[in-house]
C-alpha cells in the first residue's frame, strides 16, 4: 500500500526532471506540519505538460505507470490525490494547455482511462466518481 508520506517517492525515482521542483516545493512548506501534497500534484501536472509538449514519451511512460501504481495500490487518500489531484488537473486546459488534455489522454495504462472517463463523466453530468 502506498501511503500519503511515501507518495511522491516513485515519481522522484523515475523523473530526475521533477526532483528540482519538488524539493524547491519542500523548502517552500518546510515551517509546516504538514506538506499539502495537492498543491505538488498541481506542479506534477504543469511539469507532465511541458514533458508532453518536448514529447518525452519515454519519462511520460514511466511518470503514468507510477499514477496508475496510486490509482491501484495507494491508500485512500493517494487514490483520491490521483484522481482529483493529478488526473483532473491533466483534464484542465488552463492549468496544462489546450493540446494536452488529448495527448496524455493516448498514454494513460488502463486504470487511469477508466478514471479519466469517470472525471470526464462527473463534469458532464455531475455524476459522483465513485469505485
């Protein structure tokens, strides 16, 4: 199970791109308790942008797998972060760009399509995700 305290330890693994945007992100909050991760994955989601917009499908590859590891092994409030916090982010043009959205869309592993689905279907019918 991954934990809220473990959750970006997979992404700093695999993206070296993304380690000097989270740690000025830590620095940023270090006279907190605790680190409001939502704010990150707003981060996470503008940094996978501009991934997309270079084309990095092999980093991109490799950031996904690790949201789809949250989206099935993650604790409650990972799954919820990934979710609301990363996909949903991806969804918004004014946080990633108008050619995005459908981009990412293409590179997604299976859990993370059938919650994009799910996000897509809440905006367009209020319909609550639920599992």
């Amino acid at each position: 199970m991954i934990s809220k305290e473990e959750m970006f330890k997979p992404i700093l693994a695999v993206s070296d791109g993304f380690r000097p945007i989270w740690n000025e992100f830590v620095s940023e909050w270090e006279d907190e308790a605790e680190l409001p991760q939502y704010l990150a994955l707003s981060d996470l989601a503008t940094y996978i942008s501009g991934l997309v917009t270079e084309s990095r499908t092999r980093e991109l590859s490799d950031i996904f797998e690790v949201i789809e590891r949250w989206l099935i092994e993650g604790d409650g409030y990972v799954r919820e972060a990934a979710i609301v916090g990363i996909l949903e982010d991806l969804q918004n043009t004014n946080v990633v760009g108008s050619d995005v959205p459908d981009k990412v869309q293409e590179l997604l592993p299976p859990e993370s399509q059938k919650q994009w689905a799910k996000i897509i279907e809440f905006w367009d019918t209020g319909r609550i995700i639920s599992e």
